[in-house]
C-alpha cells in the first residue's frame, strides 16, 4: 500500500501542475492519501467480508 501511495503521490505531483499551476502540487499528498484510503478501505472489506462468510460456513 505504501507503494501504491507514493506512486499515486508522485503522478499526482506531475500532473496536477500542468492542468491547474504549480501551487497545486502541494495538493498531491492529500491526494495520495484520500486515494489510497479508498482503496485500502475497499480491500479491506472486500477480504474481511469473504473471511466472516467462510467463518460463518463452519
């Protein structure tokens, strides 16, 4: 995941300037992390729930 983070945040922090100046770079890490917790989140839930269905099956 911290990979994950840190690539979102770098492609952020080329990007973002060129679409919208260079005083939005400093909007890359919020970025990154909102991204990146969405993501985590999502994985989470995704394997926990398969995990209390197999629980629950025994």
């Amino acid at each position: 995941m911290s990979l994950f983070r840190k690539t979102i945040y770098i492609a952020t922090a080329f990007i973002a300037p060129g679409f919208y100046g260079a005083q939005y770079a400093f909007f890359a890490q919020p970025v990154a992390d909102a991204i990146s917790t969405i993501v985590a989140l999502s994985l989470f839930f995704l394997v926990f729930n398969k995990y209390l269905e197999k629980r629950l099956q025994e």
